[in-house]
C-alpha cells in the first residue's frame, strides 16, 4: 500500500539512513548485542550524515527541519533490519532530549550543549523513573538542594536508556518536595561530576544492545546555570513532551511487526511439510492473512497521527492510543509469527525469537497500556 505522507525529500532522505545502517549498523549489530552497547564512533558517524539534531536550529550544527517525519524514517530503517534496540541510540536524542533543549534552554545552553550532541562527539539521556517511581511522575525522589550557586542532587534513577554512554543527562529531580508535581523541576548533569556514578550495565531479555543503567548521586553539585527552564515547571515540561515520545514508540512497533511478519511469509514459503509450504494450510494463511490485515491498520492510523504531529495538532489522547495500541498489537503479531516456525521460532539464530524478545519491553516504557488507558479514560469522562 502505497504511503502518501512522504515526498521526495523524504524518499533522499530514506536512501541515506538505509546506507548508512547497511554500512554502519547491520555489520556490528550482533557485536554490540553481546556488548550491551554501541559503539562511540556510531553517533559520531550519524553526526556526520546528520540524522542527530534533526530539529535543532543550524547554527548550533542541527538539520533545522521540524518535520517528525524524518525521525519516522529513521526508526523504520533501523527496524527494517532488527535493530529496534538502536532506535534510542539515535531517536533518543532526535525525540526526546532535543525538544527539551530546543524550548528550554537559554542560548548560552544551547551553544554549550547542541553543538557537540548533534556531531555525535557527546551523547545524550533522559532519567526519569527511579527504583520507586516509574509512571507516576509526582513521587519522584530524586532532590536537589539550593545551595547557591549550585543544586545539591542525591537519590538514584534506573532504566536509564544510554545510561552508560550518556554525558549529558536531563535529570528530573524534586527541589521543593512539599509541592508535589509543582515542586519537579530539570536539572542537566554531566559526565564527571564529583557524586554522579553510574551502575552496571543491566542486563535485559531484548533490545541487548541498548545500554540500560542505574544513575547515581550522592551530593552531586550541579551549577543553577544548568537548570533547563523554571524552576518547578518540570512536570509540564515533560507531560507536554511525552506524546512525541509515545508516537516514536508506536512508530518502531509498527515498523517492528512489518519486518516479523514479512519474515514469517517468506519462511512459510519456503518451509515445507507433508510435502507442501506450510503457507498452503488454511489454517496458517487464515493466520497471515489477519495479522496482515491487523498491521496495515495499525499502519494506517500511526501514519495518520503523524500526519497530525506535523502539524501540531496530535494530542496527547491520540498519542496515548497509538502506543497502547500498537505495542500491544506487536505482541500479538510476534507471538503468532513465532508459533509459525515451529521449534525453530525459538532458536536465537531466527529473527522471530530476537524480534519476541526485544518487544516485549514496548508496553512497558513510554508509560505502560495500563497508565494509557487511564489517559484515553479520563478524557472520555471530561
């Protein structure tokens, strides 16, 4: 089905990320999945072609382009070949710590931080859950004294996406715990801060090669000229950012569940049994054909909520459907696709079982189906 969200830009566009991650990604990715992480040359290799900072302004080494779009483009090709775990390596900063930057900081910030994110010599994070608040934002734990001119930060993050690599670090932390939501506020930390460590890396079930981790600090001393916007405004901050992040996760479940289930025609093609392709039993092409049927609508109506994200105009009850219902469609799909490979769907070396495991996280991060049907229910009783 014939896509009409694109142009030609956008085709151009596509023909350089699809070289860039036959030749830079598809060749290390099994070396990086057994590493727990990328390497440093990947994001300064993406800097060069300029698929980091799509939206940052140009003058600070960006595309200057806001058109999501292109981000969309890349989670695709990244998840064409199985690479849904580099999604954040590359869209972590593009969709989530570029925005806040973008809107927040002041020009002295964006010249000291943009400039070496966007050429991949620095490399970005987000850290906001912690071991005792995940969805619910307003129990953060995490505090930053005035003390100054410097916050006072301790307390610890975890699930932290690039926490290892990370040297720059948006931080939600509490500097007024008796304000509840009103007292959040974003902190930037750096790589080097005396009081800032970092755990092990995590070890996951799927998308291996992202590195996950746990942030510590203990009387980390941050200057007030690395607060992003007021203090005390965290919490909008990151509700009004939250629905480009949860389309960027409905974008990879899509693009994920196309490449399992084109895997699994072309397996059930060629695998035979009782003399034929096991694709020929109506049983398994009633299967293939509803699964089919499920992801092109699926599709569809990710494909229409970008359409509205471009133009401002995607709110955060549509957001809340398409990553709710996407990721839990990915579910869906993967599992059947794998019970079509027999004993071989769950060997490592096919695709299937390496596409089970690494969606299984999408429900989860990004708010789960549960805190997203909340979301949708609200609205429909307002």
């Amino acid at each position: 089905m014939k896509r009409h969200i694109f142009d030609t830009e956008h085709d151009e566009f596509r023909s350089t990320v699809r070289k860039f991650v036959s030749a830079e990604v598809e060749p290390r990715l099994h070396q990086w999945e057994h590493a727990g992480l990328v390497d440093r040359q990947f994001y300064a290799r993406a800097g060069e072609l300029g698929l980091l900072g799509i939206e940052v302004n140009e003058r600070f080494g960006g595309g200057g382009v806001r058109d999501f779009r292109y981000n969309l483009i890349i989670n695709e090709e990244l998840c064409r070949i199985g690479a849904a775990a580099l999604v954040m390596n590359i869209n972590g900063f593009n969709d989530l710590v570029a925005p806040y930057l973008n809107s927040l900081c002041t020009a002295e910030q964006k010249a000291r931080w943009l400039p070496p994110l966007c050429a991949g010599e620095t490399i970005s994070a987000i850290a906001m859950t912690e071991p005792a608040a995940g969805s619910d934002l307003k129990m953060i734990r995490t505090t930053a004294r005035r003390n100054g001119d410097h916050y006072v930060v301790n307390g610890a993050k975890t699930f932290i996406s690039n926490g290892i690599n990370a040297d720059v670090i948006i931080t939600a932390v509490s500097t007024d715990p008796e304000k509840g939501s009103r007292g959040v506020s974003l902190l930037v930390l750096e790589r080097g801060m005396p009081g800032f460590t970092r755990g092990s890396k995590l070890e996951k079930i799927g998308l291996k090669a992202q590195d996950t981790a746990e942030l510590f600090f203990d009387g980390v001393r941050v200057p007030v000229a690395n607060l992003l916007g007021e203090e005390g405004a965290g919490f909008s901050y990151l509700m009004r950012n939250l629905p480009l992040e949860r389309m960027s996760v409905a974008a990879t479940a899509v693009a994920s569940m196309e490449r399992t289930l084109q895997a699994a025609l072309d397996y059930t093609s060629e695998r035979t049994a009782f003399g034929r392709a096991i694709s020929d039993f109506q049983a398994n092409r009633f299967t293939l054909a509803e699964l089919s049927t499920e992801v092109t609508i699926a599709r569809v109506f990710v494909d229409r909520c970008v359409s509205a994200l471009v133009e401002d105009d995607l709110g955060p009850v549509d957001a809340a459907m398409a990553k709710w219902w996407t990721t839990e469609l990915q579910q869906r799909v993967v599992t059947r696709c794998l019970q079509l490979y027999g004993g071989y769907g769950y060997m490592s070396e096919y695709s299937v079982a390496r596409d089970f495991l690494d969606a299984r996280a999408s429900t989860i991060y990004a708010g789960t189906t549960e805190i997203m049907k909340e979301i949708i229910a609200r609205a429909l009783t307002t």
